[in-house]
C-alpha cells in the first residue's frame, strides 16, 4: 500500500474522530436545554452511533491507522440552570458545525484513498466506512438548531 493511501486513510479516520468527539459534546451541550427536543438528541445519537461504527471499522482495518492518541478537546461548559437558552444553542449550534466540517473532510479523504486502492476487499470497506460517515453528515444536519437572530 502506498504511504499516499495511508495518509488519507489515517486523515479520515483523524477527522472521524474529530466529528465524534465534537458530536458527542453537541449533544452533551443540547441536552441541557429545558425542554430539550427529543427529535435533535435523537439526531445526534443517529450521528454519534454513525461515527463509532465508521471509527471501529477504521481500528478493525487489515493496516495501521492508529496514532499515539487522540486530539484531546477541552471539556464541556456546564450552564447553571437560569441561563438563557439562546447560549446554549448557539454553543450547541458552533460543535454541530464543526463536527459537519471534520465528517465533510472525512468523507474528501477517505475518497482519496478510495481512489488509490488496487484492492477490492480494501475499496469495499473504505466504501462502507464512506456509508457510516455519510449517514453521519444527514443526521449532523439534521440535528443542527436552527440559526440564533441577533438582535
């Protein structure tokens, strides 16, 4: 396998990660809205149950894709409970799109590396880990809170 091919992959499975951890606090973030709606956590949860399975079928991958450790992101900001919902949606809304940009860089990288392959074994898989990181995209978009007006 060429180191071209190995790179992409590795960026993908980077960048999978990335939108996992960034989903995963999304929701965390969303979840303390009052009355949270149950329809944008169960977007979410489609998202973050996506981006695992694809991250998984990346660690059970016949080559190495691993690096040292993962990009540690800071934590999540717990709101004291007379915080004006506004924040915290817009909190929600800046880890949505930020998990949407890593998924849409995933998906680039993961075709390049499509792209590269001579193995049809290998091209199968990567299509599927494609499927879960698409799968992923539709749901971080609908999951997105709608825009904030400034006034």
């Amino acid at each position: 396998m060429s180191p071209n091919f190995i790179t992409n992959v590795r960026l993908s499975f980077i960048k999978t990660r990335q939108a996992l951890q960034f989903t995963h606090s999304a929701l965390n973030i969303y979840q303390q809205l009052f009355p949270a709606d149950p329809i944008k956590i169960a977007s979410y949860n489609d998202a973050f149950a996506n981006l695992t399975s694809a991250s998984n079928a990346f660690i059970s991958a016949p080559f190495d894709v691993h690096y040292p450790s993962d990009p540690i992101l800071p934590p999540n900001p717990i709101f004291p409970p007379n915080v004006n919902n506004d924040v915290i949606i817009k909190l929600a809304q800046n880890r949505t799109l930020l998990a949407i940009s890593r998924t849409n860089d995933a998906i680039k990288y993961i075709n390049t590396a499509i792209s590269l392959t001579d193995s049809d074994a290998i091209a199968s898989l990567l299509i599927g880990i494609r499927a879960f990181q698409e799968d992923a995209l539709v749901a971080l978009e609908d999951a997105l809170p709608l825009p904030i007006e400034d006034e």
